[in-house]
C-alpha cells in the first residue's frame, strides 16, 4: 500500500451503477495524474448502486492508499453524493467527474493548470457536444431553459464536471440545505469562475438515470429549493386576475343598468367557476411545495449518512467504520 500526504488535487467522483467501468477509471486517473507531476487524491463514493461497487472500491483503497472510498448508508442522490466527497477531499483543488468516463479525466491536467492561471475558484466545463440521444438531449436542454426561466440563474449546459478551489469547496459546505444542486450552489456563492468547452465522451458502462420525467422533477425542485419566483408569479397572477375581473364587473354592472342583458349567462358563470378554482388550487399547490421545503429543512435532520469509509476519520469527527471492519455488504 502507498501512503501520501495532503494533496495538492482532490478527484471526487458520485459511483452509482458503473462497478464495470471502476477499473478503467482508476486507471485512466491514475495514468493521467502521475504524468501530470502533481500529488492526488481519488475519492469514490458509493452511492448504494445496483452493481454493489464498494467491495471493489476497498479493492483499489488497498492497492492505492491515493483512492479513497466512501460508502453511504443508502441512495442519496447525484449530489448528496458528490457532498459527501467534498466533506473529506483534502486537496487544494478538486475535480468533480462522473464516473461512467463521460467526463475524460485525461483533460484534468490542462484543466487545473487553466484554473490557476485565470486565477479564478470554479472551472466549470461546458459540455459541448453529446454522444448520448437525441431525446436525453433535448431533455436537459429544456431542463435549463426552465431553471432559467424559473429561477433567474443559468446554467447551460454546465454539469458537475469542473475544476474547484479550496476556497469554494469550503464556501460550498457552508450551506447548510438539506439538498443540494453543485452548478447551482456554485453560482449562489458569487466567487469568480469561467467556462471551458470540452465535448462529453460516450458513456464506457451503465445508462443515465435521469429521465425526461426525473429531469422536469429535478427542475421543478430545484425551483423551489433555490428561487422564489414562482410565489410572485402567482401573486402576479392573482392581482391580474383581480383587475380583470374589477373591469368585468363594471363592465357587466353597466350593461345591467342599462338593461342590454336580459338572459342570465350560464355558461359562463360555470366556466369562469371551474377556471378559478382550478387556479386557486394551482396556487395553493405551489404554496405547498415551499411549506415542505421549510418543514424538511426546520427537521435538521442530518442530510448525509456514511456507513464505511476506507480511511480514518479526520478534524474530530465522529468516528465512522473502516471498509475492513465491514464483514457484510448490506447493499
């Protein structure tokens, strides 16, 4: 086993459904940053795959003190997992790559020289050109444009991949939301970053798990949990509301006075009822979505749950199991 002090690059990768490709990744980081002259640090977090990665992840720790492992308790999510990596990445910049290889690790080198000499805290990478289909393309094209249109940031075409400082690392753990959204948080934290274009490799093992569906829900979340916009649209929309009906009801006064409507109108007393309601309830729905923010935010409840971790603890946390005291893959 190969020991190593603090290092002066952190890679963090999010491991969910890609145990066939492990090897390959490890290998092509590994290739890539002894090259490169720069001393490192892998961090793969299991996120409670399918494919049951964290045997093998403990396989690589052993060989290579340089990778380490962390295994969640259960499925977290992309970016719960990506957090976690942050909370234990030593480095002095970080790398965030996926690990089915579509974000090449080969460009990390250029990647962090490009980042010190522009002299800014996030390199975020613009993912240019896609291997994947054209129906997931244009799901997270429309999946940006909504954000945008919603929340008022935008994030084209920007993903996790991309190039951090030690300060914005630390900025991001400040946060203290329950769920997280890293370009999003990113962007919230007003530091100085830039965007390079690098086209996304094809996918070496596994499929995407975001859906068409999975990614309307993601924005719809990411909405409430980052932007206010939609409680002012519906208060916008109550008091344009309001005014037109201010102005039906002169109008309808009007001509009740001056005897130009003899016939109650029905149908549009039905209809006008039916649309109301419906818009009521709309907004009520949206109401409610931020009401279960707040409730899951005031629980406190702690976001992240490690189970193993293929290194001691460090900073006075709590002490957490090492993958050798693990007899059992609860997966």
């Amino acid at each position: 086993m190969r020991d190593t002090e603090t290092p002066e690059v952190s890679i963090v990768s999010p491991v969910y459904g890609c145990r066939d490709c492990l090897s390959q990744l490890v290998k092509s980081v590994t290739d890539t940053m002894d090259a490169s002259g720069l001393s490192w640090e892998l961090v793969l977090v299991d996120d409670c795959g399918p494919d049951h990665p964290w045997s093998l992840i403990c396989e690589f720790a052993e060989e290579d003190a340089r990778v380490r492992g962390v295994k969640l308790s259960r499925n977290h999510g992309q970016h719960l997992a990506i957090w976690a990596g942050l909370e234990v990445c030593r480095g002095e910049w970080t790398a965030v790559i996926d690990c089915d290889l579509q974000d090449d690790p080969a460009m990390l080198p250029a990647l962090f020289e490009e980042a010190k000499e522009s002299k800014v805290h996030a390199l975020l990478v613009d993912r240019g050109d896609w291997s994947d289909s054209w129906l997931r393309r244009a799901a997270s094209t429309q999946f940006y444009r909504l954000v945008k249109v919603l929340a008022g940031i935008e994030i084209k075409n920007v993903g996790n991949f991309g190039i951090y400082s030690r300060h914005m690392v630390d900025t991001l753990l400040k946060f203290r939301e329950q769920e997280v959204f890293l370009p999003m948080m990113v962007a919230l934290t007003g530091l100085p970053s830039r965007r390079a274009k690098i086209d996304r490799s094809a996918r070496a093992a596994g499929e995407s798990s975001y859906s068409p569906l999975r990614l309307l829900r993601l924005a719809a979340a990411i909405v409430v949990r980052f932007s206010d916009r939609p409680l002012k649209l519906s208060a916008l929309v109550g008091f344009a509301f309001s005014t037109l009906a201010a102005l039906i009801s002169v109008y309808l006064l009007s001509g009740y006075l001056l005897g130009a409507f003899t016939v109650a109108g029905w149908t549009s007393v039905v209809l006008s009822l039916w649309f109301l309601s419906g818009l009521i309830l709309v907004t009520l729905g949206i109401h409610g979505l931020y009401l279960g923010r707040v409730f899951a935010e005031v629980r406190r409840r702690p976001r992240l749950s490690v189970m193993y971790t293929t290194f001691d603890c460090e900073g006075g946390k709590e002490a957490i199991p090492k993958c050798s005291d693990a007899s059992v893959d609860y997966d």
